[in-house]
RNA sequence: GGGGAUGUGGUGCAGUUGGUUAGCAUGCCGGUCUGUCACACCGGUGGUCGCGAGUUCGAGCCUCGUCGUCCCCGCCA
C-alpha cells in the first residue's frame, strides 16, 4: 500500500513542490465535469486533492465515493489565488493526484458523518460511524488530552496511579450493584465496585501514602443526561491528610485544567457549608453563575400575619425576587403552585403591576402593611412549611426561573466547595438512617453526643466539589479507627454481625496501624462535559449507554445460552 | 415505578377538521459541466407513516395497547 508521509494536519506551504502520500476517508466528493475535487479527512485535518483530466490517474476517481479508504500520491501546490479556501486550515494549498490506491470500499453510510444531523437513534446504532463526526472527533481527543494532564499533575505530586480490582464484593448502602455470577463458586456472586473506595483506603493501610486512578465506576441505578452506568472517576486518597490537603490538591488540578484547556483562571475556589448553600440557594450544588438568592422572612415582625402562609414553630416562611414577572405566564405560576402543594408546602406569589400589587397574595401583603420594595415588574415567589422542604422547591423555582429569564452566562465557569454536609440522612423506605456521603466518612466528633438524639443533625468531614450547578465529584476525610467505625454501623442499623459479614477484613484492617487519611472522587466524564459546555455525558463517551441502559450498536444486554446459565448455577425465571 | 416529548423514503423534517395521488430538503442513481469548496443545473429511484388492535364508508391524523429513543421525578452512599 501506499504509505502515508504526512498527516493532514501536515499539508501547508512548506510542503509546496513536494511529493506527499496521504492516507485518510474521502469526506466529500465535488465532481466538475473535467476537474474533480476531493476532500480527504483524517484525525488530524482536511485536505483537497484535484484531479487533473490530462493525468492518467483520472481515470480511477470515477470509482470512489463517500467514506472509501484512499491513499494518493501527488504533489503539494498552492492554490490558485481566487481559489483559496480560508475556512479551511490546509485552504491555501491542494494536493494534485498522481496515484490512487482503495484501500478500502464502503457502503453509502445510513447517517451523516460530516453534517451535524442526525437522531440519537441511528447514531448510536452506528456508534463507529458516528464518532468519525468532527464534534465527536474533537471531544474524545480532549478528553484525551485532559485525563494525560491530570496524570501528569497527580504524579507531580508523588500520587501513584495503582490498580484496584473490578470482581469484587457487594456491599450494603449506596447505589444498586451490578452482579457478575461465579461459576467456580456457584451461587455467589461478585459486585462491580460503584467505586473504589474501600481498597483505596486499604492501599493508605498499606503506606502508599498517596493514590490514583482513572477508574471505570459502576452503578445500576436509572439513567439520565449526567449518568451512565458505567462512568470513570478520578480517584485519589491521602494519608497524614485532611480536608484542606484534600483540597489543595484537587484546586491545583482543576484550576491548572481549565487554565491550559479553556483559559479562564477560576480564582480562589470558595467555601461553602451545606446549610448555607441550602438556605442561599436551595440546592447542596448551587449554580453561582447568577444570584437570585432565597430570602428568609420567617423572622419578620410581619411574619405572624401572612394568613394561611404563616410560619408555624419550627417551619420557615421565605421567598425569592423575579426581577422580570413578565415571562412568567399564569400557567408557570399555577405549574410552581402545583408542586409546592404536593410537597405538602404553601405558596403564594405577589408582583408589582404599574405600582399596584397584584397576585395570588397581594391581599396579604397589603393587609399586613408590608413594604416589600418591588419594582415595576419585579415579582416575589413565597413559600411557607417545613424549612428543607422549603428550601428544596425555591431552590428548584431558581433554576427554572433562570432559565426562563436566560439568566446564565453560557461562557462563564463558577466553582465552589460545599462542605460540612449532615452524616446522615433519614431513609424513610427502611426506616433508618443512612450515610449521606458514605460510612466510612469522619463525622464532627463532638456532633455524635451533642446530637445523640438527633443524628440528622449530626456534621460529616465531606466535601463536594460544583461547577456550574452540576456535582462534579465529592470526598471525605475518613474514620481510620475500628471503634469509631463501629460505632456509625451501629447508628445506621448495620449490626456487628452484619457488620462482620460485610465489612470484616476492612474492619479488621484498622487493627494494624491505619493512618488517618482523606480523599476525593471526580466525576471524569462530567468535568470533560463541564469543559465542553455539554450537557450530556453521551458525547464525551465512545460507546455509551441509552436511557435505558442498552448498547443498540451490540444490542446489549442481551440473552445468553442455556450452557452459560447452567456453567453458572443460574435458571432464568423470565419468559422467553 | 411515575410524568412529558417523540417515532412519516437511507437521513433531517412538513402533513390543515379524518377525505381520494403522503409533500419538501438532503442522500442515492443517471446526465451536463475544467476551479469547486454543503459545486451548480436537468432527470430519476426511493415510503408496510415504529408495531398490534379498535372506531369509521374512509385513519399518517381519533381511541386503546405495545416497543424504541430523548428529557424530568423517584432512585443515584
């Protein structure tokens, strides 16, 4: 075959004259009658190749067509001066064929590659079509590039990348595992990690002191835009550390990221607790990108008189300002009262028509002699009951209510830390509490007997990292004794036995000089979408995953033979 | 598990109150064309309207069911 001698990104000016082999996919196809012209795509770049009627190779174009596997051999020219293409990177030059060699035949393609157009559907079918569309193209090679430099980071800063297994044990908490059958062992079972979490603390028992990996996580849990099954992680632990070590590293990462990649230096990162975070923004991953904070009037000398609005003891009463009521029709109004009510929460709204106001609590205000200080058009949202109920829906009713009023600026990138998250929160299912973060994480020491009572309001050392309103990973520093570790079991409603089964050797780990330590997960494929400005994980992975967890491109998952199920010790209980 | 959107030539879309031959663009095939760059122009091919039932004289359109895709809630330590 012909060889290629330079990559399309290659061919320029200083190649004019030369001979030149290229290799690539032909792109497009412009046929004049006489001269034709090919554009010819690699990885790399576009080219166009001419072919002159006078050369004899003028006979083989007529056999090509779209995405065939060319080689030409041919010489570098300029263009002619009215034919110069600045569009394109190679546009002040040409190659003029001399040979053609097919490497490769192709089938007119069912999708688009070089249009952007196309549904989810057959795209994905026909993944490997699809990922030759230069947006995909561009995507995966930053990704590239982004995790090379992450690593380059990580071991700068003596982190050792080392290798955790993917066979291993399902434990309780957390998301739904994926089961992998043992046939050696019939009837058991190992789980795909959700993370590595365990053995990374186990390696700081070892004394590796600090750890890494880019690591595949997964989870069986219902899919959306931001969730695949199966996802990577940066995964990092450190011993002799705490939250401010922590920290400081994934800081110098993320800002060192978007500094080589986007070109924005995103300043001091800032700190924020959780229930700040909850009583500002109504969310534990605000979006700072805008204001609109949520405003608590509970303690109002009016607040008393809001009629049905009124704050009962140890509820809330606040409420956040629309600067632009217009855009928001009766319909959206009656939407938000909707799925306040169902939250079991009241809700009113007021806003200043041309100096008078108007709304479904107009009357209150007036009646309570309230100077709200609306402008003209300006609009306040009200919500009364249970305090996180409260917070949740106005924190929801300030994301839509940017969105409609397009309050985000698309370029702009705002990150922030929230911390001290509660260690525990009430599972109402299974009637018990539950680690919010996970129970390997150090609670405030001080909160377990203050509110022994009361563990939801018990402090956890964790920490989430958020960029633009999206979870971009979270860390924690960890319990690093048996009695402490214990002790959390216990308060989640794990026993000692169950404890033992489970979590035994981890458990029993501890008794050999564990030193404290502290660690961090990050959402790879998320941070690679943030980067983008992509809001769906789809376009950041090569073979991902529908909505409903199938590959269509390998129809999988997909039914396996009656010998692999019997190797197994498994009977299928389904229909066929 | 629930809600919403959607499914029409290979691909992207239109299709009125249910009405006779299902349009448009692009691709594909053939033709003309020697400087195009999403080449242009002329001609042509291509559709079980996701699938199944029902209502009706008549269904792409209405009803019920079902399947796929996308978005959201639940869920995701």
């Amino acid at each position: 075959m012909l060889k290629r001698t330079q990559r399309l990104n290659e061919i320029d000016d200083s190649l004019i004259g030369k001979t030149v082999i290229i290799n690539g996919w032909v792109d497009r196809m412009r046929n004049l009658g006489g001269i034709v012209f090919l554009w010819i795509r690699d990885r790399y770049g576009l080219v166009q190749v001419v072919f002159d009627p006078q050369k004899p190779v003028y006979e083989y174009v007529k056999n090509l067509s779209n995405e065939y596997v060319v080689a030409v051999k041919g010489i570098v020219r300029e263009r002619p001066k009215e034919a110069k293409n600045p569009n394109l990177e190679s546009g002040n030059v040409e190659i003029l064929a001399e040979e053609l060699e097919i490497l490769a035949e192709s089938k007119t393609p069912p999708i688009y590659t070089n249009r952007e157009e196309g549904n989810e559907e057959a795209r994905l079918k026909y993944r490997y079509l699809d990922l030759r569309r230069s947006a995909l193209q561009h995507n995966l090679i930053f990704r590239h590039r982004v995790a090379h430099l992450t690593r380059e980071y990580m071991n700068s800063k003596d982190f050792l990348e080392i290798e955790t297994p993917y066979l291993t044990k399902s434990t309780p908490e957390g998301a739904r595992d994926f089961l992998v059958p043992s046939r050696l062992k019939k009837g058991s079972f190992y789980a795909l990690p959700q993370s590595p979490q365990i053995f990374k603390q186990l390696l700081m028992i070892s004394g590796f002191d600090r750890y890494y990996q880019i690591v595949r996580c997964f989870r069986d849990e219902d899919l959306r835009a931001d969730r695949q099954p199966e996802f990577t992680q940066l995964d990092l632990e450190m011993s002799f550390a705490d939250q401010s070590d922590v920290l400081e590293i994934v800081n110098g990462l993320v800002k060192k990221l978007y500094e080589k990649f986007i070109g924005i230096d995103l300043g001091e990162i800032p700190i924020m607790s959780y229930s700040e975070a909850m009583e500002k923004f109504g969310s534990d991953k605000p979006d700072l990108r805008f204001e609109m904070e949520l405003q608590d009037l509970t303690n109002e000398t009016f607040a008393h008189e809001m009629k049905f609005l009124t704050p009962s003891k140890g509820e809330a009463l606040k409420s956040i300002r629309i600067l632009r009521s217009e855009t928001f029709s009766r319909k959206v109004l009656d939407s938000y009262a909707n799925s306040a009510k169902s939250e079991g929460l009241r809700f009113g709204w007021v806003k200043n028509s041309n100096g008078d106001l108007s709304g479904s609590i107009a009357k209150i205000f007036k009646s309570a002699g309230v100077n709200l200080d609306l402008k003209n058009g300006e609009m306040m949202i009200t919500c009364a009951g249970k305090r996180s109920s409260v917070n949740k829906f106005l924190g929801s009713v300030r994301l839509d209510a940017a969105k409609r009023l397009n309050l985000v600026d698309e370029s702009s990138v705002k990150a922030l830390w929230v911390v001290d998250f509660p260690m525990f929160e009430w599972n109402e299912e299974e009637k018990r509490y539950q680690a919010q973060h996970h129970p390997f994480t150090m609670p405030y020491v001080e909160d377990l007997d203050k509110y022994s009572s009361d563990p939801s309001k018990m402090r956890a050392h964790s920490y989430d990292l958020v960029i633009n309103g999206w979870e971009m990973g979270s860390g924690s520093v960890r319990i690093h004794t048996k009695k402490l570790q214990e002790k959390i079991f216990k308060l989640i409603g794990i026993s000692e036995k169950e404890a033992k089964a489970r979590f035994g050797f981890f458990l029993e780990a501890f008794e050999y000089g564990a030193p404290p330590h502290a660690g961090f997960a990050m959402g790879f494929d998320r941070l690679i979408a943030t980067m983008l400005g992509l809001s769906s994980l789809r376009d950041v992975i090569a073979f991902p995953k529908t909505t409903s967890g199938t590959d269509l491109m390998s129809d999988t998952p997909s039914k396996v033979s009656e010998t692999q199920l019997e190797e197994l010790g498994i009977k299928s209980e389904v229909d066929e």
